[in-house]
C-alpha cells in the first residue's frame, strides 16, 4: 500500500531539541511518532502539530521508557503494529547528572542514553531496511570528550558513582558515536545511513539533575534555542549526504570526535556487549 506522508519516530520529543525537530518535520509533511514517557506533558506538542498541519494524525503518541528495556520494546512493538514505513528514527532523549541504575542494573545515563536506543534501533531495524532510503539520527554530545578513558566497561552494570553524573553522561555520549558508527557498517548497502551529532548548547531542560549549585554556572555559557539546537539534527535527518553516513557532526559539519570515539575496536566491543545485553528482549 502507498503512504502518503513520509514516516518518523523521535524519542523524547515533547521538550528541548526533540520538540523542535518535531515541529520542523511536522512543518514538512511527516507523519510523525513521538515516543516518551508522558502522553500529558506530550499532549501539547501534538495538539500544537495537529494546529499547523490541520491532519488528525500528523503526530502519534507512543509510550517509551529508555531506561527499562521491557518498555523499549513494547514501544517497538506497539510502532511496528501500525504496518508503515520507517524513514526517520531519531534517538534525541537524554539525560544528564541523574543517578542510579537502570530497570535491568545498567548505569542510568549509559542505560537510558546508549542501551535503551540501541534496543530500540535493533528492533527497528528491519522495517528501516524496508523503507529505505531511511535514516537513523544519534543526538550525542561534545561531552563525550570529556570520557577521557574511554569506556570504563567494569562501571556500567553498576549505580551512577561520580558526583555530578558528568563522567558517566560522557561515556554514554561517547556510547552514541561509537553506536552510530558501527550501525552504519551493519547498514552499508542496505540504504539506511546513520549520522550522530553535538547540537550545540542549547537552552533545555536538560540539566535539571545536576547539582542545583552548577546550574548557574552552566547558565552562564551563551546557549542556542532549541529551534537552534534543532538545525544540526535536521541536516542529519534532511541534508547531510547519504555517503557520508556514519559520521559525527557539530554545527552542520562534519566534526572529528576524540581518537575513542573513533576507536574501532571499542565501537565493536561496545555492539557485542550490548547485542548481549538486550539479546532477552529481542
Ligand atoms: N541541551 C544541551 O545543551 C545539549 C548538549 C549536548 C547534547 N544534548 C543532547 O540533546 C538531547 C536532547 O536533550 P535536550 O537538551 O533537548 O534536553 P531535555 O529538554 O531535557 O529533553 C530530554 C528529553 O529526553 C527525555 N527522556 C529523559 N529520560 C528518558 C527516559 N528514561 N525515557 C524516555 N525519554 C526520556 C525527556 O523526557 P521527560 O520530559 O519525560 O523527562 C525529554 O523529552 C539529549 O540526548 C542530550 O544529551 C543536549
């Protein structure tokens, strides 16, 4: 059957960098999903899109929590029933500075940022295959600089220890390039092309769990919109060359990442081990 709109899901979508890609999207003509944990604080943003396109089904709610792994694939599941295609997905939500672990005892950050896209991409997969030319979008961070020893494996099946939660927000950022990179050598020839990328600093929500006495020090950095924050991951999405796939961007360019970022036995260890993590929810 024809579809008439082309189809995207966009996790953490209904505040921030996630929102604002959304909107332009949905500006576009794409049928989107927007997967969250709250259908009430996503509600406004459907209802806006609703407003701007005049279609009752530009914007679909789906229930996802990153950091339990039982709830990543209902959403899969739930997507999956609704037999479209698949041109967008893009990994946008995070979190930066919250502690704990995640439903299945992964770090949080690396549980909810890295593991829980990674589930989410595997069981989605196939239908971006089927849709292609399709494109998987990896909202990462120039924090992963910041994971200065790369991955620190003994760590991540253990609480969140540093006492900002910096260290372990690095190493997840630094979990979406390598995953990025890696999918896209799954992926070469079958048109699905994978992009991650640094939205800049952008004016968000994000930082609501650091230390409240960091806050206004992060303040003080001059900080993009989140329209702005948008512009990097829409050229992924939208622009970037399909040959170019794999790559990581800052500001609509290619950016090289640290030399661990672009450590490829890393990203291979990383891909096994976390096939091996979601294998029971596959
Ligand atoms: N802002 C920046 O300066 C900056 C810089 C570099 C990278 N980034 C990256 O940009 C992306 C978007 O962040 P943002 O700045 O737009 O922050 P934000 O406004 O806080 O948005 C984060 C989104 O992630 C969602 N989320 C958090 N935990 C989740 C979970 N367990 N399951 C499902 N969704 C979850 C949030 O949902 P709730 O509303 O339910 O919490 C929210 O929709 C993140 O990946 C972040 O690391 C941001």
């Amino acid at each position: 059957m024809e579809h008439p709109y082309k189809t995207a899901l966009i996790t953490g979508a209904n505040v921030g960098i996630g929102r604002a890609t959304a909107m332009d999207l949905a500006r576009k003509g794409y049928r989107l999903f927007l997967a969250g944990r709250s259908l009430e604080r996503t509600q406004v943003v459907i209802d806006e899109i609703t407003e701007i396109t005049a279609r009752t089904d530009a914007a679909t709610f789906l229930h996802l929590d990153l950091s339990d792994l039982r709830s990543v694939k209902k959403c899969a599941e739930t997507f999956l029933d609704f037999a479209l295609p698949l041109h967008l997905l893009i990994n946008n939500a995070g979190l930066a500075g919250a502690k704990g672990v995640s439903a299945q005892g992964f770090e949080l950050a690396f549980g909810v940022n890295h593991l829980g896209h990674f589930l989410l991409t595997q069981l989605l997969r196939e239908r971006l295959q089927s849709s292609a030319p399709a494109r998987v979008v990896t909202v990462a961070s120039r924090a992963h600089r910041l994971a200065r020893d790369g991955i620190s494996w003994h760590l991540l099946q253990s609480p969140t220890r540093s006492f900002t939660g910096t260290q372990e927000y690095a190493q997840s950022k630094l979990a979406n390039i390598l995953f990025s990179a890696q999918l896209s050598k799954k992926l070469m020839n079958t048109g699905v092309t994978t992009y991650s990328l640094h939205p800049g600093v952008v004016d968000t929500e994000v930082w609501r769990e650091v230390p409240r006495f960091l806050r206004p020090v992060l303040k003080l950095r001059k900080m993009l919109t989140p329209e702005q924050g948008a512009e990097t991951a829409l050229y992924c999405a939208l622009r970037a060359p399909s040959q170019e796939t794999g790559l990581y961007y800052d500001s609509c360019q290619i950016k090289k990442p640290t030399h661990h970022a672009l450590d490829e036995e890393q990203a291979i260890q990383l891909w096994d081990r976390s096939l091996q993590w979601v294998s029971p929810f596959m």
